[in-house]
C-alpha cells in the first residue's frame, strides 16, 4: 500500500508548522506562544517533537502543552528524543 503525501493547513505557520517544515523540535513559554495558543489561558508553555520515520521523513508531530512556565523546555523535548 503506498504512503499518501499528507497536507496540512499548518505547514509552515506557527510552532507546529515549523516542527513539520524542518524536521526540528521546539519550545516556547507563554511570552512567545503563537496565535494557536489564543483561548488556551492555562498554558503557559508549548513543546513540539516531530515523528519522524526511518527514512527521516516527518509524518506527524507530537505537540504538548504545560500549564507550569517552563514546563517544556530543551529538557522535556531530550527526554521524549531519546
């Protein structure tokens, strides 16, 4: 069975955006949460992971939410990398 090509509307926009486009995990605290963030008055920090296959292609992102300032930070993304 072939692997379809998925589109997303959050290619390229945002914190997860980005994760899809480059490949890259990231954190932001609530100084720098985007525009997704807007009605979610209890986080105060964002990670994002992207899962990545064994060909190194991204099929999807991993996107957590804390309600603790600095609850995602490079800590939290070296625990869920390993």
């Amino acid at each position: 069975m072939p692997i379809l090509k998925l589109e997303t509307p959050f290619a390229g926009k945002g914190i997860l955006g980005d994760a899809l486009a480059n490949g890259q995990p990231a954190a932001v605290s609530w100084e720098t949460l985007d525009e997704a963030s807007v009605g979610r008055r209890c986080a105060k920090s964002r990670m994002v992971v992207p899962i990545v296959s064994s060909s190194a292609k991204t099929f999807g992102v991993l996107d957590v939410w804390s309600d603790q300032p600095g609850g995602c930070d490079q800590y939290a993304i070296d625990l869920i990398t390993i």
